[in-house]
C-alpha cells in the first residue's frame, strides 16, 4: 500500500481558508482567529495543515489542463483531434480570459491555476506561521524543523511553478490576513533569489530527514535547488549558479541512495509506479489506489450567485470532486478501439462486464478479455508525437525509445487463440493472430506491407500509394498528423486520431480502463540530475565533465551489448556550448513529464523548435508567448494596475 498521509489533509486546508468571492486570491483573506489558533495549536492539527500544502500538487501533475502548459505547444508534441486546448497549444488564440466550455476555445485555466497555487503558498505560509509558534512540549525542535524544510520547500516548488508560467510575481512571504485592491509584480531574479533562500534554509533543517516516505525530504529538497540553479543559469546568464547547479545536482546523485533500474521500462512499469519504492525516484506527487482519497481541495472562489465555483473538467475530471487520480495515462494515447475493421474485438473495457466479449455478436462464443485492453486507455487523442521526437533515438542502442512508446496493439490472447483455432477472424483479416495494428515511426517498406496483408492494420509514417497503408504525418520530417475532420469512419485512419502512443504513464493498477488511476507522478527522478549536472557543465566550460555525464546517462540506457554514447557530432556540440545537444537528450528521458515547454522557454529555444517541429503552432507562435497571460479576474480586481512594467503598479505581460 502507498502512503497514506494526505488522507486527512483537506479538512485542514479548507479551515486554514476563507471562502471569497470571484477576485483574484492576491486580495483574498486567510481565516485567521480563535478557531485557527485552537486546531493549529495541537500536534495533529499542525500535522494536518503540513499534509495540507501537498493536496495542491493533485491539479497540476497528472491533469489534462498542466499537460497543455507544460508539453503542449512545443517541439515535441503535436496536436490531437480532441485536445481541448487547442488555442493554447496552437498559439492561436491565447486570451486571459476565464476557461469557456467549448472544446476549440477552452484555454489552460489560468484563473484556476493563479488561484491554485496563491492559495497553495497560503496554506503553506500559515504552516510556517503555526509551526514556528509551536510550544516545545508540541513539537520537538526536530519536529519543527522537518515541518519548515517541507512547507519552505514546496512554497518555493509552488513558486517556480508561478515565475515560469507569468514572470514577475508578487512574492508572499506572509499569511494574507486582511483583503487590499493592490498587488505587486516582483521580478524575476527576485523570486528566484527568495526561492533559494527558502530552499536553502529548507536543507538545513531536513538534514535528518534522508528517508523517502512521499513528503519532502532533504533529497526532494536539494533536487529542487540544483533545478532551480539550472533555471537561474540559463535565465539570467549566471555562470556561478550554473557551477552551484552541478555540484548540487552531483551531491544528490551521490547521497540520495537513488540508483538505475538496467532496464528503463522497470522504471514506468505497474510493479514500480510507487513513487517511494521506486528505485530512481528522489520525490513524486504521491496518489492513492483509492481515489477517494485523491480530491482536490476547494476552490475558494465563489460566483456572482454565492456558490464556490469548482475546478475545471480539465483538472478534476470530476465534477463532483468525489474521487481524484492521475490522467496521465489518457492524454497520449490514439483511438485504437474504432479503428475500422477490428472495432468487434478492440473493446475498452471501461467496466467489468465488458471484458466478456460474445464474439462473433451473434451466435458467437463469450471470451474473456481480461486486463489485455486496460493499458492502451480511452483513447482521448489529446498529444500526438512529433517527428522529431520519434527520430531522436537510436533504437539499435537505446532502450528507451520501445520502453516509452508503444507501436503495437495486440487482440486480447482469448481472441487470437480462438482465431488460430479455426474460429473466423474480422472480415479482411483472414490471417489475423496476435497483432492487430502496428505503427511505424518510418516509411514502411514493401516487405512490410507484403507481411501486415490480412494480418494487421498498418499505419507508416508518410503516404506510400497503397489504400491499405495509412499515413501518419503529411510530411516526412513529422511536423503535421494527416488530419481527421470527423470522428467516425475512416477519419478513424488518420494521424490525429490514431498514433503512436507514449506508454510511460499506462494505468496498471485497476482492473478496467478507467479515467483516473492511482499511479504516482514522478517529480524528481535520478536521470535529471544527470542532466541538469551535465548542462551545467557544459555552460560553466567543463565540456568534458558535461560529456561524461551524458554518457554516464545514456550508458544505462543502452540496450544490452551496446555502446550508447554521444556521437562525434554530439560531442562537438557539447564542446561548442550548443544547448541542442542537452534538449535532445531531456526529449529521450523526460518526454511527457510536464517540464518541456519551460526546458524550451528558459534556454530562449522555445520559438525556433516550435517553428522548426510543430506545423500546427509554427505560423502563430510569437516573442510574447514565453509568458502566459495573467488571468483577466486578477487584472480586474486590482487598484493599481498600470499599462507596462511598474514597481508600484500591476501589469498585464505584453501580447495580451
């Protein structure tokens, strides 16, 4: 069983907060008072509000709306037939406006997420504020301590989440007690510089706290600074915080006790999707097997009726907030249940009574399908991968890139037994055993075609002439899915319904397809370290420290009996300070981990890798689009808003 701490958290973070009305939480009160001061004056109820500033991390890491903040509109990733985000992941239409519910139109919850982690600073802000009042006889001095390392920690996680999506932010180093009409942007470097100090202090206190246990612990804590190193680095040009990036990054590869799994699909698979046991996990968002458990915490807004609004579709998935999960599992995945021809025995099954399949309908036999569907999921077609993604790894030498995708649909084993057992398969598949489609990331080959004859439907990368191939890209770099315009029938063929799916996240702890699923979402993981040391490296001009870390990386990634290191080509890269070298090897290990559109924004690559690999967003992307709009209520509902950069005033970023 996972941990269970954040069980009891939502009580506390509901009481540590006053219900508002719809004005940004910059003007929100805290509820402070005899109530607050009874329940937060006692161990558990500290306990509480501690477990409290975690529950926040549930609406971005896992949900649909940071996906497309996160992996959406980048180099990597294309756009599905029903992501509902395209106009922010296209660049074509990107408003501060509050999220609408048409599909073509909904933007990424600006409002909410604004909301969501001012209110996530507050809760941890107040825990700062109780913990440090506690009496000895509540807390031990050790107790204490663990409980500042933690809250100071994730204020400053929560923090970077803010700076990298809007830029300058106001910093609260307080409890909001009293509701003002005026708000202040500090800037960037400033917000940086109050984030390491936090952290900082944050690794003094939790020297003792080494053991993983799904909190915040002195590793979680020294993986956040060497990012946020790296980030100040590659920002601000700063060649000291590129030198501290790889000595803090080194000192947690060296004292976290984190080590490789020798295979890479060890790391994504059921078996291991725990976050604590989890070999080269440093820290993850930890979610529950019983979803229940995994709600959000109240939104504190309420509308102009009086009622608390709630979260976005895109972000619960629940409209009644009873159960939670993780949906990384539905968010890369195409529509291999419809494809024409196999959708009588490619069934989801999204209940327990739909893995009895009577095949043929009728006067067939029952069969039982079992678990064999639940890892391809719903098929949702919100994130297509990019050429160049898929073009990055070399599949003679490198595990990762059949441990991340999968380009294979099998039929159910109780399906092809019976069809090689005489019984009749799918009319035009006459031959049809085991495999049932198959995607290839090249241009198929005649052989290919010859083989699949009968046997299986198959997709190539590019249009070879041939009725029964169904391309995938318009183009043979990748840039642009063929197009469905309808979600019936042969549209069904198409590149934006039907792809090569990334796989890490599959869902396998339930026993059907579901929408919410109880994996852990990986935060920090061994391999960035290597990463983040080897970038550092190679920008402070130790371009052979940069290379051997690479190495070190890609080594323990390289299939069994080969050399997977950095060609000549690579290494003169990394030699001349080319950041290209460094975002190709994060896209092979991080890819889908919600961290590639702030990797491209913060080395200044995010407009020329958006115009070079995503046809869909290259003709719309512009300079202004490094920063997010800040959400129109919170512009509203300042006093002091100005047209431009002001230190007394309250800005909009320019382009919106």
């Amino acid at each position: 069983m996972k941990t269970k701490f954040k069980y009891i958290t939502i009580l506390f973070a509901t009481l540590s907060l006053l219900s508002v009305s719809c004005k940004d939480f910059l003007e929100e009160d805290n509820r402070t008072g005899s109530t607050e001061d009874v329940v937060y004056s006692t161990k558990s109820g500290l306990d509480g509000l501690v477990a409290s500033s975690y529950t926040y991390l549930h609406a971005w890491y896992g949900k649909e709306a940071a996906f497309g903040l996160s992996e959406g509109g980048t180099d990597t990733w294309l756009t599905g037939y029903d992501n509902r985000q395209k106009v922010l992941i296209d660049y074509s239409g990107i408003t501060p406006e509050v999220a609408t519910s048409s599909r073509e139109t909904m933007n990424a919850c600006f409002d909410e997420y604004w909301e969501l982690f001012y209110t996530a600073i507050n809760v941890c802000n107040t825990g700062i504020k109780y913990v440090n009042l506690a009496p000895s006889n509540i807390l031990s001095a050790a107790e204490k301590d663990a409980y500042l390392g933690e809250l100071q920690t994730l204020r400053a996680f929560y923090y970077w989440h803010l700076v990298e999506t809007w830029g300058p932010v106001q910093i609260n180093r307080e409890p909001i007690t009293n509701a003002s009409s005026e708000a202040h942007r500090d800037s960037e470097e400033d917000v940086y510089a109050f984030m390491l100090e936090d952290v900082d202090d944050a690794i003094v206190k939790l020297a003792a706290k080494t053991g993983k246990t799904g909190r915040i612990n002195l590793w979680a804590a020294k993986a956040l600074k060497a990012r946020l190193l790296l980030y100040k680095g590659s920002k601000f040009n700063d060649n000291q915080a590129y030198v501290d990036a790889a000595k803090t990054a080194e000192e947690v590869i060296s004292g976290s006790g984190s080590s490789f799994y020798t295979n890479y699909a060890d790391c994504w698979s059921g078996a291991n999707e725990n976050g604590v046991t989890n070999k080269e996990v440093i820290w993850a968002v930890d979610y529950s097997e019983v979803l229940e458990y995994n709600i959000l915490p109240s939104r504190l807004k309420l509308d102009a009726t009086g009622k608390r609004m709630t979260w976005s579709g895109m972000i619960a998935r629940n409209a009644n907030n009873t159960t939670g999960g993780n949906a990384s599992h539905l968010m890369f995945v195409g529509v291999w249940n419809i494809v024409p021809g196999l959708t009588s025995i490619m069934i989801r099954t999204d209940t327990e009574a739909k893995k009895t399949l009577k095949y043929p309908s009728t006067g067939g036999q029952n069969y039982d399908l079992g678990k064999s569907y639940q890892p391809y999921s719903k098929g949702f077609t919100r994130f297509v991968p990019s050429g160049y993604l898929l073009d990055l790894f070399n599949d003679e030498t490198d595990q990762r890139y059949q441990a991340s995708f999968r380009d294979v649909y099998y039929v159910a084993p109780s399906l092809g037994n019976a069809f090689a057992g005489g019984v009749a398969p799918p009319s035009g598949f006459a031959e049809l055993r085991d495999t049932a489609i198959y995607l290839s990331k090249h241009t198929v080959t005649a052989e290919q075609i010859a083989r699949a004859a009968n046997r299986y439907v198959l997709f190539s990368r590019t249009d070879v002439g041939n009725s029964k191939v169904y391309p995938l890209y318009q183009d043979a770099a990748g840039t642009l899915p063929t197009i469905a315009t309808t979600a019936t029938g042969n549209d069904n063929f198409k590149g934006n319904r039907m792809y090569i799916q990334l796989k890490k996240f599959d869902d396998n702890t339930g026993s059907i397809i579901r929408d919410l699923g109880s994996r852990d979402a990986f935060i920090f993981r061994l391999s960035e370290m290597y990463l983040i040391a080897a970038e550092a490296y190679m920008k402070s001009g130790s371009a052979g420290l940069a290379s051997q870390k690479l190495n070190d990386l890609r080594q323990v990634r390289a299939k069994a009996g080969q050399t997977n290191s950095l060609s000549s080509a690579e290494e003169g890269l990394v030699s001349s300070q080319n950041i290209n070298v460094i975002l190709d090897e994060r896209a092979r290990e991080l890819c889908g981990e919600q961290q590639r559109w702030f990797d491209l924004k913060r080395t200044g690559m995010l407009i020329d890798r958006v115009k070079l690999y995503n046809g869909s967003a290259k003709n719309n992307i512009a300079s202004h689009h490094v920063l997010r709009p800040i959400p129109q209520p919170q512009m509203d509902a300042v006093s002091n808003r100005t047209g431009a950069s002001d230190p007394n005033g309250f800005w909009q970023n320019t382009g919106y």
